[in-house]
C-alpha cells in the first residue's frame, strides 16, 4: 500500500472512532436518546408520611362510602394495593383521589407539590411523562437502556414520593392522540437488586428474591437528579 493510502485508511479509522465516541450507538430512530441518565422532578411528595395502621385505614377507607358499596373492589384487592410501595399514576382526578386513599397517603401531614414544571395531569394521561409514586423510598437516578428505565432508589423509614421524567420512547410524529406505547419501568435498590418492574403503565409486579437481577446497566447510585 502506498503511503498516501495508508494515511487516508488511518483518516477514515479516526473518525469512525470519534463518531462512535460521540454516542452513535445511543441513539434510536430519529437521533433520540435511548441510553444514559434521564433527569426527573419531585413532585407530590412528603418527607414525614408512615403508612397507617390497616385499623385506621379500613376506618377511614376501606368502609368508606367510596368503596365499601362499590362493585369495582373487593377488600383483598383493596389490602393488596395498600401495601405497595410503587404506583404509576396516569394523570386526572380521580386517580389521583383513589392513590391517595388506597395507599394510605391521605395521612400525610406535610404534602408537598414539589418541583416547579411537573405535569399537572395531560402529559401523563397522554404518556409523555412518566410518573411513578415512590413509598417509603428515596429517587436516586433514573437511566433508559434501550427500551427500559432503570430507577435506582434507596429504602426511608418514612416519606414518599411522586416522580416525573419525559418518557423519551415516545414518538415524535406520531398523530394518534393517545398512541399505544411499549416500555418496561424496573425499580432497583442502590446495590442493583431488583424490586419491581411494569410494563408499558401498569402495575408494578414485585420481583420475588429468588428471581431478582442483581446486575443493572445503572452506575452506582447518585444524588437525586433535577433536569
């Protein structure tokens, strides 16, 4: 090979280094993102809540009008919700009145709106923000990986938290209204155990330890990340 040759293949080399180097690979259709850390807001939160005691909760909720005659619960279905610790909230009022009263946040008394710029409710009923409810957990980092997001949180005696991030895996030109989207939410603890996963907006499964990950494309935890 002439010398001439050789120095235009090392050019070429070069720059196919330096275009992988610029995250090329992290890219997905359209040059958005679908790797890396996802900054997110704190929103409805309280640092102070502790769950009730299922006494005053069956006082207060669970014989309520709202459910005790309603034929869309059952008391076990009920139980089952006030014990979880995540809950994806899906925008209106109505939910947000049946998450506060089934998972007991109805006795916080230091709630918080939080952070300036959360979504009041169109973007997540719409899913171009994602909102997650965090109970008796701390939001350390969020990261996407192809079509998952890794939230990394650390277990608190007391508090709770409502947190949103822009749902980058929705599309961009998409003209539906409401497109059918296809993601996967996994809760990791900071040492990158699995606690729980949804898919696409439903409900959190809780992982059975037997059968949590223990390996996550998530650094090591960080402080709680702003946009």
């Amino acid at each position: 090979m002439k010398a001439d040759s050789r120095a235009l293949a090392i050019v070429v080399l070069l720059v196919a280094v330096v275009a992988a180097a610029c995250g090329g690979d992290g890219e997905g259709e359209g040059g958005r993102e679908t790797s890396g850390p996802v900054p997110f807001l704190v929103c409805d939160s309280s640092e102070s809540w502790t769950r009730p005691s299922e006494e005053e909760q069956s006082e207060r909720v669970w014989q309520g009008e709202r459910y005790s005659e309603g034929a869309n619960w059952n008391l076990e279905q009920l139980q089952a919700a006030f014990r979880e610790d995540f809950v994806h909230w899906h925008g209106g009022a109505s939910e947000s009145l049946d998450l506060s009263l089934q998972h007991g946040l109805w006795s916080s008394k230091d709630r918080s709106p939080g952070d300036q710029g959360c979504d009041g409710g169109p973007g997540v009923f719409r899913g171009e923000v994602i909102s997650v409810y965090l109970l008796l957990h701390e939001a350390k980092e969020v990261r996407l990986s192809d079509d998952t997001y890794w939230i990394t949180v650390e277990e608190t005696p007391t508090g709770f938290q409502e947190i949103q991030f822009t749902n980058l895996l929705f599309p961009e030109d998409t003209t539906e209204e409401y497109p059918e989207l296809h993601y996967t939410v996994v809760i990791v603890d900071t040492a990158g155990t699995e606690l729980a996963r949804a898919e696409s907006g439903g409900a959190f499964q809780v992982t059975a330890q037997e059968e949590a990950q223990t390996t996550t494309p998530t650094p090591e935890a960080t402080e709680t990340a702003q946009p």
